[in-house]
C-alpha cells in the first residue's frame, strides 16, 4: 500500500484523467523505449526501464491516462551502437509510439532523439544528465526532448555545496572526458566551488573505456595536497576502479567525490576495498534512502533481479512516467508540441525522485534534492542530503 506525500500528488493528477470517453478507451498511449541492454549504459538504464513498467502497471491499474492505458514497447540497441540505435527508433515509431524514450546519456542517446524530433514525437531520458538534451545540441526541434535526470550543472553545484559544506577548502579535478555529462559536472563543480572561496589545486583528465592515460594521472594526483579529489565517471566505463585502487594502493586516503555516474556497488573492487569515496545520486538503493517508497521499490526490483535496483537511477524511470503522465493530463493531448510545452512548465511537479523543474532553457532537472553516499570498506551508507543552491553557468 503506497502511503501519502509524492504519491497520493501524482495519485491526484492521475484520477483527472480517468475520465476518458469509451472511444478512446481501447486505445493505449505507446512508449517506444529505446535501452541498452548489453553496453555500458546498462547499469543504468535497465533499473529506469524496470521501475518504469512497475509505475506504468499501476498507473494503468487506476484507470490509465486520459482513459488510456499506457503501454511500453521496447528495443535493445545493442550498446548504444548508432545504426542499431536508429533502427530501433525508426521500428518504434512505426509500431505507433507517442513518445520516445532514451539512453541515459545524450551522446549515444542522439540518434533514437534526433528520429523522434524530426517526427514531431516527444523524445525522454530518463537520467541524462546534460543541457544538450534540448535545443542547444538539437537546434529548435530540441524543444521536444526532455531529461528527468539531473542537469550537470546543477549536480555539479550540489557536489561544491557538499564538500564546501564537510570542509574541504582545496580540491583536486579529475575530468573524464569521455562524454559531456562527464565534463560539464566536473566544470560545473570548479566554478561553484571557487565561488564559495574553495581553491582548485590540481586539475587532471583521463579517458575511460579504453583509456590508457589513468595510470598517469593517479601518479599526479598522488603527488597532490588536497582536501578531496573530485570526478565524474562511471564503474561501467572502467576507468573508476583504477583510479581508486591506483590512489590506495598509494596509500593516498584522500576523499574522492563523484557524481551519481560513481553510484552502485555492482564496479567495486574487493581489493583494496573502497575507503573515503562519496557520491550524489537520486536515490539509495542500499535500503536505506529516507524516503520508505524508494526502499520499496528497491527491494521489488532486487526481488526480480539484484542488478536491477544497482544504482539510484532506477527512480527517474518510476519519476519520468510520472512526469508523461502529469503532462499528457494538463496539455489533455499527446501531440510532441502540446506536451513539449507544458513540460517546460512543470514547477515542482512531484514524483518518485523528488520534485521536478524544467524551463525554457534547462529540459533537464535542477533543483531537486541529492542523497550523499558514503563508501567506506566496500559498504555503502547514507551520510546526508543536498539541494543546489545555484545552478552555475559553464560553457
């Protein structure tokens, strides 16, 4: 039984619109959702494409939308690879998707998004996490694609906010520059940071998957006085593990700060374990997030498969058909441009993962509430909670 706050919100919008006439009925709103099943995006967007059928189920088990039931249908695109991906979007849309939804990740993501805005079709992420994720990488058939990640910025900012917050005055930057996202909550992080009066003493870049250059930077940053070391990168794209494990085997005991790309266990490795590494993410998915409906969705989607409730994102899939669902209602239609509109709007909007802005410029989340999690010996805990204060502005 679902108890009050976020859900008895969406639970309101939702009952508006069982009101549908029987013509429309017998007629479901089509997700196409183009995933990665096999490649590096996994991790991330097979937990928000489980959570997201849980939420659609029930959805669906109150009446639907606008007297529709909303269906998913679904295509692997193999690792994110571009023709694949194209193809599936091309095989979704002709199999009469409404919507379209993506990759966690808007480099791989733009082939399935740049199929569905040239067809008018609103295209979703449910956890990118970059401002291209809109008009400014997709010029101004952009304005129908949307994240209900976090923007980079915004991450980035609540990343400064926390260490500025713990008492860490001096940071070290480790960018992967193995994909935007990376970069820009890397940048991000610099320039709240120094804004705050925290002082940058360092800065380093590697590459992930397939990278050869970690090594080296390990041998710099170790020879580095800093309060804590700050990237972004993910386990799944193999450059983490090393770079901690490099670090330790040092006997560097520096605190390092990643994004949520660092959440999950599933990367770990058991030896050296992993000691004084933090991470902000959307959710815990350790059983202990704050709120009692993240742990309950956990705990269902480990029930199905340990993996698929491995990181926090797994709440944008639950939080992004909320977020359809609250404007298929309020725009009363299903047309990219109608719901494209009333999305920029959204203020607040509850869901799952906390609540919910976009605008004009920014189509993706900012704002929303972080969890911190600490690693200490390989066991993840929460440690507290942050909110961006500001979002910065970067290049």
């Amino acid at each position: 039984m679902r108890k009050a706050g976020w859900w008895a919100a969406v639970v309101a919008v939702v009952a508006l619109v069982g009101t549908g006439g029987a013509a429309m009925a017998a007629q479901p709103i089509v997700i196409g959702w183009a995933f990665d099943g096999v490649g590096a995006m996994a991790p991330f967007d097979k937990p928000a494409l489980a959570a997201a059928q849980i939420r659609v189920a029930e959805i669906n088990a109150r009446g639907g939308v606008l007297g529709r039931p909303l269906k998913i249908n679904t295509c692997d695109t193999q690792g994110n690879k571009p023709g694949i991906a194209k193809s599936c979007a091309i095989k979704l849309l002709a199999d009469g998707a409404n919507v379209l939804f993506t990759t966690c990740d808007v480099d791989y993501a733009a082939p399935v998004v740049q199929e569905a805005i040239n067809k008018g079709t609103l295209a979703i992420a449910p956890c990118i996490g970059t401002d291209q994720m809109g008009p400014k990488r997709f010029g101004p058939k952009g304005k129908l694609a949307f994240s209900f990640g976090n923007v980079a910025q915004d991450e980035g900012s609540a990343m400064a906010q926390y260490a500025w917050d713990r008492g860490w005055k001096t940071s070290a930057l480790a960018t992967d520059t193995v994909i935007v996202y990376f970069k820009n909550v890397v940048e991000a992080f610099k320039a709240r940071f120094t804004e705050l009066g925290g002082k940058v003493v360092d800065e380093e870049s590697y590459q992930s998957l397939g990278g050869n250059n970690v090594q080296n930077v390990v041998s710099r940053l170790n020879g580095v006085k800093a309060d804590v070391i700050v990237t972004s990168t993910a386990g799944a794209f193999g450059a983490l593990p090393t770079l901690i494990s490099g670090l330790r085997s040092l006997g560097n005991n520096t605190p390092i700060l990643n994004s949520w790309a660092g959440d999950g266990t599933y990367w770990l490795p058991q030896s050296p374990k992993v000691t004084n590494y933090y991470f902000l993410t959307f959710a815990s998915a350790f059983g202990d997030d704050p709120n009692p409906e993240v742990n309950a969705l956990a705990a269902q989607l480990k029930k199905e498969n340990p993996q698929l409730a491995g990181t926090g994102g797994f709440v944008t899939g639950s939080a992004a058909i909320d977020g359809l669902a609250t404007a298929i209602t309020q725009a009363k239609s299903r047309d990219g441009a109608a719901l494209a509109a009333t999305m920029e709007k959204f203020k607040q909007v509850p869901t799952l993962s906390g609540r919910v802005s976009f605008s004009p410029k920014l189509h993706t989340v900012f704002g929303r509430e972080y969890r911190v999690i600490e690693i200490q010996e390989n066991t993840p805990k929460v440690v507290g909670k942050i909110v961006a204060k500001v979002v910065p502005k970067i290049d």
